[in-house]
C-alpha cells in the first residue's frame, strides 16, 4: 500500500529538502589518501548496516516526505551485493522522480548495462587524475584503464550526463586542471572540480587547497566561459560551460563559496543515521526504532524533525578547518 503523500517540506530556513544521498556500504575497493588509510581500516559490522529492506522502507518514509531524488553512495556502491536488484526495487516507489549513483568507476564495465536498464540514467565517477601513475598514488590501486574501460561503457549504454568529480590538490593534479576541462571539448561529460575538504584523512592535506575561483581562473584561459543554469533538484556546483565545448564544467566551493543557503539535501547513513549535514556531527538513529517495530507515523516524525533542524550551514572556515568526527567512507559520499 502506497504511504500518503505529504507536501515537501522546507526546514526553518525555508529551503525545500527534496534529494537524500544513501550510503548502501562503507565498504570500498579503493583506498584513496584523502579518505581512508591503506590498512587497518575498521569497518561497520555487517549486522550493524541497514538490510535492503530496511533501506527501502526508510526510503519510502523519506519520499512520503517530499524527498524526490536519490543520490546511491557509498564507500562503493557497486562492491555490495545484489545492488542492481535493489536499484529495480527503488524504481518502483511512487513520486520518486530520480535515482543516481556515485561510484569509483573500478566496477563500471561490468555494471553500466544493468545499471540503465534498471534506471540510472546518470552516474558520477570519482576521477582526480588523467594519469595512470597519479591515479595509483592516489587510490593506491592499479586501476586506471579499468575506471576509463568503465567510464566508455557508461557513455555507450546511454547514460547521460556522466560526472567526473575532481578533488582539486595543489601539487598533486592542480596541473591537470586545464586537461580535465579541454576534455569537456571532446566528450559530453560534465567534469566537476571539488574544492578539498577537511574529512577523514584530508585534514592533515589542507596544505594542497586550491579554491574554485583560482581554478575558474585558469579555465579561462582557454577560451570564453559562461556560467549555465543547474538543473532541477541538482547538488551544489556552480555549472559553466566554455564556448564550442560539448560538456560543462563545475565548480564545488564549500570553503571558498559557501552554498548552505540554497542546500537541499539530506544524508542516511549505512547504518541508519539520518544527517542534515555532511559536517555537522548530529545524526537521528532510524536503524534503532525501525528494527525495534516502532510504527510508521514515529520514524515520520524523526525524518521530519531531521529536516526542520536541518544546520543553517556548516561553519566551514578556511582558516581554521575542522573536521567532522565520521570518516567520509562512513558518512556516504
């Protein structure tokens, strides 16, 4: 039976929460510098992560919400079992407008197919190198032309547009800057360049910042850029796209341009935290009501007080950047 439908909700800074990221495993194939160690990595016990048909059910809450867009993150999304089966599922929940997916590309070959005949029509791959031997410095894996074998199969398929996010470091990529946005000449994909931030292993890498102004800068150089509007239920990057240039450029700037005020997003962890914020440390367990039977109507009302209480903003400061207490694996990506 189909939930009721409420009106979307808006917290008490009057912004519309329509679009949840879900975190499906904190598991990941790579191990990239900025975000978990090499080893000795602990991860959340297996009981501890919420069942598909718990997530499901918890989606269903949300979307009887006003949430509209589901954002499927990870660790890896793809390295969890029977994740296709449970994407088919989530297509099915009414007034669910769109389901995308951020992956790292390691097993997107092998997924692409069945990923856009199950509906995702759009994916986001972390890439922050063109070159192989940056690459496996920085993931500390040797995977390089299986991301781009992946990324190819994704373009073939259908799906559009496919993102490449971009963790902009000075000193490590911040000469690939102008070859990541010549790249959006020749393919459609929309490259996004992130400004670092400060969670889990990149605090200590804060050194390597490089603001999006500066990186808009040197994209200029190359030609007239204009800024484009984003689309409808989007994320927080500022969209431009140089003239002749078949793809766009983005540039996310949650240090040097913050963009709380026009957030729209909630979070759910793996193991059922409910975040209004990436850095903002207060979570709504929904894991521990939901298996304790509470009925519907009381997870309602926590997912609805996680909206009202959404943080006005992160507190972000370039000059004294803190980090929050939850690895990035932990949190979703």
């Amino acid at each position: 039976m189909a939930l009721e439908q409420k009106a979307d909700l808006t917290d008490r800074h009057h912004r519309t929460i329509n679009y949840l990221r879900l975190s499906v495993t904190d598991r990941c194939n790579l191990r990239c510098v900025y975000c978990m160690p090499d080893e000795g990595m602990t991860f959340i016990p297996h009981r501890e992560i919420l069942t598909y048909e718990e997530m499901l059910h918890l989606v269903e809450l949300c979307v009887a919400n006003g949430i509209r867009k589901i954002r499927l993150t990870g660790g890896e999304p793809l390295v969890r079992r029977g994740i296709i089966s449970f994407i088919d599922r989530l297509n099915r929940i009414e007034n669910l407008k769109e389901i995308t997916l951020t992956t790292n590309g390691v097993l997107l070959k092998e997924f692409a197919r069945d990923l856009r005949k199950y509906g995702i029509c759009r994916i986001n791959v972390s890439m922050d190198t063109l070159k192989p031997e940056k690459f496996n410095a920085v993931t500390r894996r040797p995977f390089f032309e299986k991301v781009w074998e992946g990324i190819e199969e994704a373009e073939s398929v259908g799906m559009a547009p496919i993102k490449l996010n971009v963790v902009a470091m000075k000193g490590f990529n911040d000469d690939e800057i102008l070859d990541f946005a010549r790249l959006t000449y020749r393919k459609p994909y929309h490259v996004r360049f992130i400004e670092m931030m400060p969670i889990g292993a990149a605090d200590a890498r804060m050194k390597g910042f490089i603001s999006s102004g500066e990186i808009l800068e040197r994209i200029s150089t190359l030609g007239p850029v204009r800024r484009v509007e984003s689309e409808s239920m989007a994320g927080p990057a500022e969209m431009y796209i140089l003239e002749g240039a078949r793809g766009r450029i983005g540039l996310i700037g949650a240090l040097s341009h913050h963009f709380c005020e026009t957030c729209n997003r909630l979070r759910l962890t793996a193991d059922g935290q409910l975040r209004g914020c990436l850095f903002s440390d207060r979570e709504t367990d929904l894991k521990t009501p939901l298996r304790e039977g509470r009925e519907d109507p009381y997870l309602s009302a926590l997912i609805r007080d996680a909206i009202l209480n959404k943080p006005r903003g992160h507190d972000l400061d370039l000059n004294n950047p803190r980090k929050c207490v939850r690895p990035m694996s932990r949190i979703g990506g």
